[in-house]
C-alpha cells in the first residue's frame, strides 16, 4: 500500500507561524490607520480698507487666538492695509502699553520730583546717532509718556504749544515745530528723556528723569519693545508725496 505524505506541525512551527500572520496584519492595519495629510494651513489674509466684508470668526477660532508674552497673537488671520503697505497680525499690546510700564518703574526709583515740579518731555533719540535723530516710535513714547505722567499727577509742559491758535486750509493748530514761536521762559525743572537702541527682537529703550540745572539722574527706566509692536506704527502719508507708476514720490 502506497503511503501518503503528510505536513506535521508541532506546536513551536504552529506557534511561530500564528504570530507572523497576526504581525502582517497589525503592519496592514497601521499603515491604512495613518492617513497622510501633505496640505499645510493657508494664511488667512483679511483686507481692512473695507473693500471686502469682514468675515465671520467663530468662538472656536477666537479661542484659538491667544496672545503671546509680549501682546502678539500667534495664529492667523492678518490684517492689511490699502495696497499692501501694512499687513500683520492684530496686537493686543500697543507702545503705550510699554510706555505705561516704563513710567511705572520711573515712580518706584523716582526722586525730588513731585507734583509742584513740572516735567518737560522730548523725543527719544537714536543712540548709535549724534543725538540729534528719532524715529516715528521716538515721537510716539513722548507723546505717551505725556499722558503716562499727567495720570500720576505730575504736572507737564508742553513746549510746543503756540500763544495763539494758526487756522489754516489743512486744519486749526496750536501746537508748532518752529522754535521761533515758542516761548523762551517756561517753569521746567525736569525733563523726561531717553535713546533708542535696535536689538535683537526689537528696540533697546532706556527712559530717565533730568534735573534741568543739575543733570542729574532722578530716574531711569529700560525695556525692550519688540519688533512687531514697533511696526505697527505706520507713517501718514503726506499730501506731498505722488504716486507715479506704483512708486512714491516725496518732495524733499
């Protein structure tokens, strides 16, 4: 009688070959588990001019929204302004703000001026420059600290207000630039000043408080702004300068 052969299987072959099926099929399993997603986030860009209607942001996407450390919000969407000359995203901090904190570490280490000592502000100047330059966040933190320091009581003069008020086709002005209508006797005693560094991330500010006679230092303050509040500070745009061929031109 003819034999027939037949496969044996003890139970180590049986048991290896059961646990190389069930690792195909987990192998199958995670790759079709994994889907790919190759697309990345689009930047949403929303035009304020008011050419196209603001969209509506859900409570969802607004709670998405926080902002960072220094006032910033760290998701989309941007903000941009005719033709392109801004675009950001929106701020919750503004230069006042640093200014406010500013002002609050020159009271805590200020001295001999009260609120019978009138303070003068002046622009903050460049300090890699001969003094004699600012910028526009140079003009701007003097005109917050003006408001920083009359909320604390200390009275402040303004230098350049005019004895009588100029009307003009542009508008009506009392405040000038031409030292020739100032005047010349004003009861300052101290003067808010300071410089501007660039620095890494932003603008090295350094604010102090000078007695007018002495020169001494009665106060001093420093912070760093960064870049993106500083570049929210846009420059108006002045009826001299012309468009021509997408190029602006100023006089000079």
């Amino acid at each position: 009688m003819k034999k027939t052969s037949h496969m044996i299987l003890t139970p180590l072959v049986l048991s290896a070959w059961l646990s190389g099926c069930a690792m195909f099929e987990d192998e199958q399993q995670s790759v079709t588990m994994q889907p790919v997603n190759d697309t990345l986030p689009t930047m949403q860009v929303i035009d304020i001019t008011g050419a196209e209607p603001l969209p509506e942001v859900s409570q969802e996407s607004q709670d998405d929204t926080r902002a960072d450390s220094f006032g910033a919000f760290g998701q989309p969407p941007q903000y941009s302004s005719v033709q392109g000359a801004y675009k950001g995203r929106p701020l919750a901090k503004h230069v006042g703000d640093y200014v406010k904190n500013l002002t609050q570490d020159l009271i805590s280490n200020m001295e001999y001026v009260n609120t019978q000592t009138p303070v003068a502000v002046t622009h903050f100047a460049l300090l890699d420059s001969n003094l004699q330059e600012t910028n526009l966040l140079g003009h701007q933190m003097a005109e917050s600290f003006v408001h920083e320091l009359h909320k604390f009581r200390i009275p402040v003069l303004d230098y350049k207000a005019t004895d009588y008020i100029r009307v003009t086709d542009s508008g009506d002005f009392i405040l000038t630039r031409d030292y020739l209508e100032l005047s010349a006797n004003l009861p300052m005693e101290y003067v808010l000043t300071g410089t501007l560094t660039k620095h890494q991330g932003g603008y090295l500010v350094n604010a102090r408080i000078l007695g007018l006679n002495s020169k001494a230092v009665v106060a001093s303050a420093q912070t760093l702004i960064p870049f993106y509040v500083v570049d929210a500070l846009i420059p108006s745009e002045r009826k001299t300068d012309e468009m021509r061929d997408g190029v602006r031109l100023t006089r000079g």
